[in-house]
C-alpha cells in the first residue's frame, strides 16, 4: 500500500484516541454529576478518560487498594516465582489483623489460590498481609514491591504503605490511578480477571458475598472491587462490557454502600449510551513502505507500536480527517521500532492526535557500492528538492 492510498483509507477509518471535550457541547449532554469525592469514567481499550472529576487528587483508598495486591500476586503467578497450588502458612500477625477478614487460622496452611480468592471477593486483610508476606517476606518489604509496580504503571498520585488499605497519611491514591491499574488488570491476565466476577466465596465454614451490589444487579459488569473506611468513605472500581466495549468506572467518598453502586451506575450508562470505541488495526500491522537509502532493501514497512484505536462520542467518524509523513531521507541503518514518521488526525483543522509511526523491520546498511551508488542519487535528489 503506498502513503496516498493509506492517507485515504485513513480519513474514513482513523481509529486514535480523542477528547471528547471537543465535540461534548454540540453532540451530548454533560456528564452527571456525582455525589463522590472524586470518580473517573475510563475506556479500556484506549485508556482515554471520558468523564472525571477530581480524577487525580489523592485520596485514602481503603480495600481498593488490594487490587494492587492481587496484581503483584498474578504477575509472581505468571513469572513462576509462586505457584497456584503452594501453601502458605498463616503467621499470627495476618491471623490477628483488623477489618474485614477471610478467616483464616494462626498456623493454618492456606493455598495461594484460594487467598487470591479471599482478597478478591472477600476482601480479607488476613489473607492480604498472608499472601504479602509469602510473596515478599514481610508487609514493609510487599509495600516497596507495591510502590515499584505503581512507578512502572505510570500511577502519579498513588503511594501504599500496607497490602490492605486500613489506614496510614501516607496511603494514598486516586481515581484516575486505580482506573489505570484496573486497565492492567483486566489486559494482562484474562485468566485472573475472572476471580473478579465471583459473587461469593465459601471458606472455613462461612461463605461471604462479593460487596460489589453491580455483579446482581447489571449482567454487563465483571468486575472489580470495592472498599471504605471512615475515612475514605465508600468506594469502588467497576468494568462492564457491552457490544464489545468495556469501560471502567472509578468512585471514591460516596456515603453509603448502596449509593457507591449507584453512582457508579450512572457513569456506565452515559459512556455506553454516549461513546465508542473501535479499534481498526493491530499493534504491528503494516500501513505503508517507505523508502530507505543506502539499505540492503530500498523499503521499510511501517506500522505503530500500539494499537489504533478510538473512543469518541457516537457518530462523529466522519468529521475527522488524517494524514501521515515519513521523515525525509530515511538512511539505513534502521532498526526495528525506530521512529520513521507519523500520522495526525485533525478535526476541522485543529489536530486532535498524533502517534508515531515505527519500522516494523530492521534494514541493515548495505555494501559500499549500494552506498556510493545511493550517496550520488542523494546528492542530485537534494539539488533538485
């Protein structure tokens, strides 16, 4: 495909992220106004935010927090540092810790699983502080391991001194974090992501109902988690999917258990009702070629290192135009993932996003004849441009 016939195909179907702040006062109404804290409405293919208010202020997140730890957990799952089935024995110090619980006995060995379990639908601080110190050996040491996971998430406002949430004025997060850690979440471990849409769990005798109200009352949400505490109030973090796009919803400070679901609630219905999201070509695909001097090949395909996709208020496709350069006088060598062009997309003639296109090969530099023959064509090609 050449870079005019991609240009074209690329005004009809230009699948980037956009603001919907631009087209809100003409096409839709405002968003509702909840009665929380701070909340965040975010897409969870593009990681665009939709809705926020108060989306980054630093606020104490209560059991929202063991969303981190859940996290770290799976990624030791994954890497084979732990496994599923390996027991864990209970110290008396997760046994004698406060909030809510999962039941589990002092001395007690308790698989990794099933404490996964325990923190994710029940919400257990024993099986938190049990499943940290396993993992990392104690608390302290599980919350430098948190605190590099926030860094290496790009969560700005967020820094955790336990693996529960109970309370410390050094525990904080916010709404547009948790909203990015949910996104990790949901994309890095399908498999996981699963524990999340359980509505009960049944361990040591007691069997204890998943508090996110969602999971009964909308068919469409599969997840994730609530918290609160006197000081953080209720709060929550939902996803739900419908017609193939997935949101997530982050609250924090409602007043009642009953009102974080139902807020919560409202921001799924306005995204749903009033955006979508496609995405149209694949992280790696080729779009185009574009020429290389002095290479063992004369062409490199490009593509774009993530995926194109857009979420935008509904109808508005066609109003946008796109279009995309190459850097001039491309030169091997070229390594793959270099940066050899770009693509924007405007609206009117405002450009409303851009994106970088990559070499999806590696171009070696070519034999000194190739060289000397490409130095003379580059030599008269610059006197006439």
């Amino acid at each position: 495909m050449n870079i005019t016939t991609f240009a074209k195909r690329l005004c009809l179907l230009v699948p980037l992220l956009l603001s919907p702040a631009a087209f809100a006062a003409e096409m839709m109404p405002s968003p509702p106004q909840l009665a929380a804290k701070s909340y965040v409405l975010m897409d969870a293919a593009s990681g665009n935010v939709l809705v926020e208010n108060n989306g980054d202020q630093r606020l104490p997140p209560a059991s929202l927090t063991k969303l981190m730890t859940a996290y770290i957990a799976t990624l030791e799952i994954r890497r084979g540092q732990i496994g599923e089935n390996d027991p864990v024995t209970v110290s008396e110090n997760a046994w004698r810790t406060g909030g809510s619980r999962m039941f589990i006995k002092v001395g007690s060995q308790v698989t990794v699983s099933d404490l996964l379990h325990g923190i994710i639908i029940q919400s257990g601080n024993d099986a938190s502080v049990a499943l940290s110190e396993h993992i990392a050996g104690s608390e302290d040491a599980f919350a430098d391991l948190m605190n590099k996971t926030v860094t290496d998430l790009g969560m700005s406002n967020t820094h955790f001194m336990n693996p529960t949430g109970l309370p410390n004025p050094e525990h904080y997060s916010s709404a547009h974090d948790m909203a990015i850690l949910a996104r990790a979440i949901i994309h890095e471990d399908p498999a996981h992501y699963a524990i999340y849409s359980q509505k009960e769990f049944f361990w040591n005798g007691i069997k204890q109902p998943n508090r996110n109200l969602l999971l009964w009352r909308d068919k469409t949400v599969d997840g994730l988690k609530t918290g609160h505490t006197d000081e953080a109030g209720y709060c929550m973090v939902s996803s739900a999917v419908r017609d193939g796009q997935r949101l997530i919803a982050v609250v924090f400070g409602t007043n009642s258990e009953v009102a974080r679901a139902a807020e919560t609630q409202k921001l799924l219905t306005y995204g749903f009702r009033f955006f979508e999201t496609q995405t149209f070509y694949q992280k790696g695909t080729e779009l185009a070629q574009a020429p290389v001097w002095k290479g063992t090949t004369s062409q490199v395909k490009a593509g774009l290192a993530e995926d194109l996709t857009m979420t935008l208020p509904k109808g508005q496709l066609k109003k946008l135009a796109a279009s995309m350069t190459m850097n001039p006088q491309l030169t091997a060598p070229i390594a793959k993932g270099d940066v050899i062009g770009k693509v924007e997309v405007k609206l009117e003639d405002k450009v409303v996003h851009s994106a970088d296109l990559i070499a999806l090969d590696a171009v070696e530099e070519g034999g000194i004849f190739r060289r000397m023959w490409d130095s003379i064509r580059l030599f008269f090609y610059g006197l006439f441009n």
